[in-house]
C-alpha cells in the first residue's frame, strides 16, 4: 500500500478542514458538528507526527470559535464562546496523540511480526536441513574422521558448523587429560 504524497495528504488534511468548518457554519448552532474536527486532525495525526496535531487541533478550536462568532450564536456569557473552542481543541489534541500512540504500537507490531516471520523462516531452513541429514547416510572416513558432503570431505567441526549452524569451542574431556597428563608423566622426571 502506498501512502500519498506528503504535500498531498497536507491539502487534502487543510481542505477537509475548511469542509467541517463550513458544514459547522452551514448546520447553525442547533446542530452540533464539531466532533467533525476530527476527521483532519485524524488524518494528519496518521501521517504527519505531533506538531502537526498540534497545528490541526489549534485550527479545529479557531474554527469552531469562528464559526460560533460568524453564526451569531448567543452565549450567556462570553466565557463560554472560548471555552467551547478550547474544548474542541483539547479533544482534537487528544484524539490526534491517541492515534498517533496507535499508530506506533500498529508499527512495532508489524516490525516484530517482520522479524517474527524471518526467525520463522530461518527455523524452517534449519529444520529442512536438519531432517535431510537425518534422512541420509554420512560417510565418516574410519581413519581421518572428516564427514563426506557431496564430493567433498570436511572435518566434524566444519560439518557441524556449516550445515547444522553450531556455534563450537574447544576444550579438553577428563579422559583426554589424565592421559595427557600421563604422557606428562612419563616424559618429565619427577622431581
């Protein structure tokens, strides 16, 4: 899915705006429209960040109080005309910082599904491997101990690190060093 272009999204954000504004105008105060503020603020929430919600909601309160001013509308007393702007203002803010949060948790839940979905795959790979050297023979040579893969020869470290993905490190087993130490022994005097 492919998102329209910024300046696009931004006309589209400001025009849907100046709509509400007027359908607000037009509907007169019997009918209350300015949940409508909304849909921009939305919209610019979804695609622009922050500060562009900031500026929506701030031109979503001027707009209710501008078309309340326009329209005539008696207030019994002046402080509501502002309070009903702020209160538009306040509510776009919190709608637009709310999807803005939804929007994050939607796109760190696609990138854990994306790397989900790579874990998932490489698990696949490593189990197909896993059951087709299950299912055939290996040739071990009796003498050198290296494993025959295709036509060619490699030692155990290398088979089990290049087609099973073992990480390996070396140390040393109790039975190899008492004979170790054995040898030590008879080679160095005692002293």
């Amino acid at each position: 899915m492919t998102y329209p272009s910024r300046f696009l999204m931004a006309g589209f954000s400001v025009l849907s705006l100046v709509l509400m504004a007027y359908i607000d105008y037009v509907t007169g105060h019997e009918l209350i429209f300015s949940a409508a503020y909304l849909v921009p603020v939305a919209l610019v929430a979804w695609r622009f960040g922050r500060g562009a919600v900031v500026a929506m909601s701030i031109a979503g309160g001027a707009c209710t109080w501008m078309t309340d001013w326009l329209g005539g509308k008696p207030y019994s007393h002046f402080f509501y005309h502002y309070g009903n702007s702020f209160t538009c203002l306040f509510i776009c803010l919190l709608v637009g910082f709310l999807i803005i949060h939804l929007k994050g948790v939607l796109d760190r839940q696609k990138r854990a599904n994306d790397e989900l979905r790579v874990a998932l795959d490489e698990i696949r790979r490593s189990t197909e491997e896993i059951r087709r050297l299950q299912s055939g023979l290996q040739v071990v040579c009796a003498w050198t101990k290296r494993v025959k893969v295709g036509d060619e020869w490699m030692t155990p470290e290398q088979f089990l690190a290049t087609r099973l993905g073992l990480k390996l490190s070396h140390g040393i087993s109790p039975d190899a060093l008492r004979e170790l130490e054995k040898q030590a022994a008879e080679i160095l005097p005692e002293q």
